[in-house]
C-alpha cells in the first residue's frame, strides 16, 4: 500500500458533491538549490557618507560607496576593490565611525631640490601613481606646491594632503590604524631632486568590529571582509561565524582578511585564528593596502564560477590587485612555509596578474594543538554549508507537517539518500552509494517527536597536483 493522500486544504467531512482539487507545492523543488554568494563588508566611513553607521545597506557601484560611506573612506575603497575583482559582487555595507580617542596616521613628504635638468616625480599613494613633470631649475617648493595640486586631483585617496614650503603633510581621512596600511613609495627621475617620506603620526585605536557583527547577526552572508586584520578583530570575526554557521543557526559564512606585511607576522596572525572559517591571504611587496586585498580576494570567492562550492580554488586571479616587484615576490620555500601555516599565498601569474595560489584556511591544528588538515582548503566548509542547506530545504519542504510514524521515518531517509546522490551526481560530494549504509534516521529515545539523523559527507576534493615520471629510452 502506499503511502496515504493527505489534503490539507479540502473539508474530507463534507457532504456537497462535487470535485475538488487542492495545490500542493511540497514537491516542486526536486533539484539542488541555488548558491548565491553575498558579501558583507565592514569598514569605517567618514562623516560625509550618508549611510548611519550599524546600518547594514546594499551597494550597487563605487559612486555609491562614495555616497553612503564618504569618498575616499576606506569602506569606499574596499567596494571599488571588490566590484573591480567580480563585477558581479552582491554587496552589503555595515559602516563604522571612527574612535573619537583615536589618532589619524599622518605622514610627511619632503622635497629638496632645485632640479639640475628635467625629468618626473611620481608619487605612488598605495597602488594610485600621482606624476608631475619638472624642468630644468625648479625649486623645491614649487614642486611640492605642483605635487601637491596634482594630489588634489584624485579624490578617491584616503588621505587629504595640504603643502608648506618644501614639504607635503599627508593626513589619513580616518583615526585608527588604517592609514597604517597605505604604502608612499616614489620614483624621481629629475636629477637634483630627492623626495623622503617619513611617518610623523601613527594611526591609533580602531572601532571595534564586534558592533558590526553584532548589529549583522540574523542575516546570513556567505562571505564577510573587513579593513582592519589585527588579531583581536580576526578573532571576533572567528567567533562570529562559529556561532552563525553552528547546528542551531545554519546560516553559512566564512570570512576573508588581507595582509602585505612581514611573512613571519602573517604566519603569527594565521596561527592566532586557527579557524577553518576564516582566511589570510597574503600578498607581499604590493602598493594595494591590505583592505584592498582582502575586499578583492573575498569578492573573487563569491565570482560565479566558485558558486559551485567543490570548484578548487587554486590560481584565483584577483583583478585590479597591484603586482608586486619580482625581489618581492614568494620563492617556493615561503610557498610551502605558508601553506602549512594557514595562509593563502599570493603570487603573480602571466600577464602580471595577481593570483591567489591555493586558497587555504587558517585552521591547521585541532583543540590538542595536534596538525588537522581536516579544513586545509578555504572551500571545504563550504561544501558541507552547501549539502547542509539542500537536505535541509528537502526536508523542510516534505516533511513540515509530517507524523512521526515508521513510515515517515523510512521517507525522512529516502528523501536525504536522494539528495545526497544529487550531490554526487554534481560532483560536490563522492561515494554516495558506497556509503548509503551510513545514513541513519532514529527516533530520538528523549524526545518521541524528534528525529535524529546522520548522513556521510565525502566531499570532492579539488585537484591540487600530478606527480609522473617520464623514462628516458635510447
């Protein structure tokens, strides 16, 4: 016999004849869902963005970052990175003000001439080139006066500038240690000038990035980044999506941060978040500060190709990163020593493009501080957020008013044997059949209306290498 007709909308008791026909839609949906990938980033505005701080919003383009966030603000900055690596981004602010107690970076450029023959200055502010020409016999306050001008041409900087005889002062538009992060490197080609950069204020004391993820915390974003990377806040950040992503909240997020410092201070940070949800990826000797970084390596994680979650993530070009110089660049025993500290190297492939070699997670020891390469690769959660999200919407839309009967028990395992074979056959998860014996479903012994059940997950692993051997015949 099979299994019973059940209408819930037609009266079975009534009398009045006639044909009657209900719609029922809990079978409609037999494929694999969709997997849109929706990044949140969290970075501070100034106070001419229009947006509240706390306020989670949509953004569209880099014009409305400027609007909502304050031009040249670092949040600004982060949305043009991210549109510039997937124009697809879908992205979502949540903005911070900055510290009244804090302290602005603020740097000095000092110019000494008068030139002996003509040539250029160029003046690299992060990865944005700044260049003004100079003649023969030029002195040295007007071409920091011309420098400067040139400067003022490119209002999407996040620093402010004003010029004083010979000397240029630099003042970040935020209070913190973000400013700390934007590079000022230069090139002189006039002979008799010379430039000297020279830091004259630390940024100091950030917002506390806890008030943006507590103000985002029941709304589900698979991707968050945000512009600071110090360990106190890539921790909150761990924490947050622990707790979103658990047993109970099952809303999938994993978090993406940016570093171009010392190699050994990438690895302390790595090793301070041991997260399996949480990456570091790692791109030395570049212009773009570290915000930029970690805005476009998280939105070419949400680029549609890598909306199939079993997709390696291995050569990722990020684009509208600046390539490092060649000296700066990884050797194959940094690669190696990165990869096995759970940081995501970056490297420069053809075409000066900027890649993320293999996009590692940052977990790389268990609670016994024993090496688990369990959570190795940045994707492998994301694998199993993905087949957690299609049982449960089968599940959910079968079995909403269901009896806790055998029979529903038997249709409970069928329904997730069938699901898991739909991953299998999209190759997200393997061996489905082989291990069909694995999945389970019982009636809880504490709780008769509550079943438990468990399901093996072998998920695809990306292909990472070929080893061969080519023999030699004379």
């Amino acid at each position: 016999m099979g299994d019973p007709i059940t209408c819930t909308e037609l009266q079975t008791s009534s009398r009045k004849p006639g044909t009657y026909i209900e719609l029922c839609t809990k079978n409609a949906v037999r494929g694999l869902p969709g997997n849109p990938q929706h990044l949140l980033i969290i970075a501070q505005k100034t106070s001419a963005g229009s947006l509240a701080a706390l306020t989670p919003a949509q953004v569209y383009s880099s014009d409305e970052a400027a609007a909502q966030a304050g031009r040249g603000s670092a949040a600004h900055a982060m949305v043009r990175a991210a549109i510039a690596a997937n124009r697809y981004a879908d992205l979502t602010l949540c903005l911070l003000d900055d510290m009244a107690a804090g302290a602005a970076t603020v740097k000095t450029i000092t110019i000494t001439g008068p030139a002996t023959g003509p040539g250029e200055v160029r003046l690299f502010i992060g990865a944005q080139r700044i260049a003004i020409a100079i003649a023969n016999g030029d002195a040295q306050n007007s071409i920091a006066t011309a420098l400067n001008a040139e400067i003022a041409k490119y209002a999407d900087l996040l620093y402010t500038t004003a010029a004083a005889a010979n000397v240029i002062t630099a003042t970040c538009r935020h209070k913190g240690t973000v400013g700390n992060q934007v590079d000022f490197t230069y090139e002189v080609t006039a002979p008799g000038v010379a430039v000297a950069v020279a830091v004259t204020t630390p940024g100091a004391t950030d917002p506390d990035i806890q008030d943006a993820l507590d103000a985002v915390m029941g709304e589900t974003y698979e991707l968050i980044t945000t512009h600071l990377n110090d360990a106190a806040g890539a921790q909150a950040l761990r924490d947050h999506l622990d707790t979103v992503s658990n047993g109970m909240e099952m809303r999938a997020g994993r978090g993406v941060l940016g570093y171009d410092g010392l190699l050994a201070d990438a690895v302390t940070l790595a090793d301070a978040v041991n997260g399996g949800r949480v990456a570091l990826c790692y791109l030395r000797g570049t212009r773009s500060p570290a915000y930029e970084i970690a805005a476009g390596c998280a939105a070419a994680e949400g680029a549609p190709e890598f909306e199939d979650p079993a997709v390696p993530r291995r050569e990722m070009v990020v684009k509208g990163l600046h390539a490092p110089a060649i000296a700066a660049r990884l050797s194959d025993a940094e690669l190696h020593t990165l990869l096995y500290s759970g940081v995501a190297p970056m490297v420069v492939g053809p075409g000066e493009t900027v890649q993320i070699k293999r996009f590692v997670s940052t977990y790389t020891v268990n609670a016994e501080a024993v090496a688990d390469p369990a959570l190795l690769d940045f994707n492998t959660l994301a694998i199993l957020d993905y087949g957690r999200k299609a049982i449960r919407q089968r599940l959910s839309s079968v079995f909403g008013r269901s009896k806790a009967t055998a029979r529903t028990r038997a249709n409970v395992r069928s329904e997730i044997y069938a699901t898991a074979l739909k991953l299998d056959e999209a190759e997200i998860w393997e061996n489905v059949e082989a291990n069909k014996d694995g999945i389970v479903v019982i009636v809880d012994p504490n709780e008769p209306t509550r079943f438990r059940f468990r399901c093996p997950a072998d998920v695809v692993n990306g292909l990472m290498q070929i080893f061969g051997v080519i023999d030699m015949i004379l």
